[in-house]
C-alpha cells in the first residue's frame, strides 16, 4: 500500500497576543492501486485494453523466453502508459541479460513504480520451460546483484512472483521457491491467486491467507501480480461473483501490506460478455 506525506501546520494565539506555531508530518496510506494485465503482452491486446481501461492505475506485461528485456523505445513499453505502475516479468536467465544497462536506459520521464520479475510463476518445471528450484535460487541472487548499488535502484522493486495454488499444496515450497521471497534485496513478494478447482467462490481470507503470510514471514509487502475469478456455473448472471470481486479488493485494501493488484483480462477471467463482473471491475479501479 502505498504511502505519501503530509504537512500539518497549526498556529495558536492566546488572549495575550502570544503565538505558537507547530508541525506534524503525517504519512497518509493511499489504496492499493487495482490494475490489468492483457490477454497477451503484445502491443495490439495492450492497445485494445487501453480502449476498453483508458488511464488503468496499473498494467502487468511480460516477454516470453528467448526476448530478454523489452526495450523502452520498443512497440510495447511505448504503447504502455507511463502513469501507471508498471509490473513487467522476464524469462531469460539473469546471467544472460542487461538488466542494469535496461534500468539504465529507462526514461527519466517514466516515473511511476516499477516492480521487476524474473522467472514469474516458476513452479511448473522445466517441461513448462521454468528452472528447476535449484536454479531459481541462485537466478534470483545473481539478479540482486546485479542491480545492488546501481544508481536507479530506488525505482525498481524486486519482485518473485509465485502460484498460489501450487505453492499451497507442495510440503516443500518454502524450501524450493519461496526463500527467495526473503532474500535481502528483495522488495516484495508476488502472487498470482485463482479460484480455479474451487466448487465455490472463495472468502477473501481463504483466497489470500497463504499469500499474505508467506510475504509477513519474508518482512515484505504483498503484490497480487494476477488475480482473476472465473464465473461459477451456478451463478449465471455473475452476480455472486462481482460481490466476490468487490469484497475481495476491499479486503485487499484493508491489508496495510498489500502494494497492488492486477486482475489476468484472458481466458475465463475475461469480462468481455460479464456486465456484472465488469462493472465491479470499472468500479474497483476507479
């Protein structure tokens, strides 16, 4: 959740003339800002949901294997904008990429949050094309590394982001994945939480509890990088799910350590022909 300062300035004058002036600097927590990702992280799908979320508080991208990093100057960050917080993940290994020269290059204009990933969702091995946990750990030292003393440091947040229902269900997660999360130069901690192999829609706590302690056991804020709720068959105008929807980011918000939460626009979470649901989403984002 982010947080911004404000200057309280108060004067006092007694019967006698005397005055007395005193100052409090208040930090005022502001709501986790709720964003989208597109259905496929290419210019035309970020360019369509631009029309359908003009001025979204926050886009998620990404670049599939073998693309490296984006480049600033390239046809999607261009088309991203650049008001929002942007959450933006690679696959390529670390060891193997520019990262610092990327954080070097990016516009000084650009100057809203940006969380970085590398290897998102890295739970589905290697026939996925994910490293194996071994790799994983150390990938994401070299990555802290990398950018430990670089001058532009303040404006990336270093964030893994992992699969909630994966992670939940291995006895061996933590030790796996999820150490990295506590790693020192790691700046938050990321999920992606579905409600998918659920008979019923989820409670906000039972969605989010396992995510919100992993990043409490790290000391870190909590990134719901996708989120999306797929309509159940015994609510056929989606009304239960947009409540579901609703409650669910209010809860989000009430945790002072969630930073922010992007809802995956594809697939059954796409609300295309979902009126009720994408309202609750239009209303969500504000």
């Amino acid at each position: 959740m982010a947080a911004r300062e404000v200057v309280l300035t108060a004067r006092v004058t007694d019967a006698a003339g005397h005055t007395a002036t005193a100052t409090a600097v208040l930090s005022v927590r502001e709501p986790a800002p709720l964003g989208w990702s597109p259905p496929n992280s290419t210019a035309g799908d970020l360019t369509a949901m631009l029309s359908r979320f003009p001025s979204p508080p926050l886009v998620r991208l990404y670049s599939p294997a073998g693309a490296g990093l984006a480049s600033w100057s390239g046809s999607l960050l261009t088309c991203a904008p650049r008001s929002a917080t942007l959450v933006y993940s690679f696959k390529d290994p670390p060891a193997g990429v520019d990262v610092a020269g990327w954080l070097s290059a990016r516009p000084a204009a650009w100057t809203s949050p940006l969380y970085l990933c590398w290897a998102h969702e890295p739970e589905q091995g290697p026939s996925a094309g994910d490293p194996l946990p071994a790799e994983f750990r150390e990938g994401w030292r070299v990555l802290v590394a990398q950018l430990a003393g670089h001058r532009r440091r303040r404006e990336v947040r270093l964030l893994p982001v992992f699969t909630e229902y994966a992670a939940r269900r291995s006895g061996t997660w933590w030790q796996d994945f999820g150490q990295v999360a506590a790693l020192s130069g790691v700046d938050a901690v990321g999920f992606d939480i579905y409600d998918t192999g659920y008979s019923a829609y989820r409670s906000p706590v039972e969605r989010n509890d396992f995510a919100l302690a992993t990043a409490r056991r790290a000391g870190k804020p909590l990134v719901i990088a996708e989120w999306g709720i797929a309509r159940k068959a015994s609510d056929p105008d989606g009304a239960v799910c947009a409540r579901a929807m609703r409650d669910n980011v209010a809860y989000l918000r009430r945790q002072p350590d969630v930073d922010a939460v992007s809802w995956f626009y594809r697939g059954d979470c796409n609300l295309d022909n979902r009126p009720a649901e994408r309202q609750a989403f239009v209303d969500l984002m504000g």
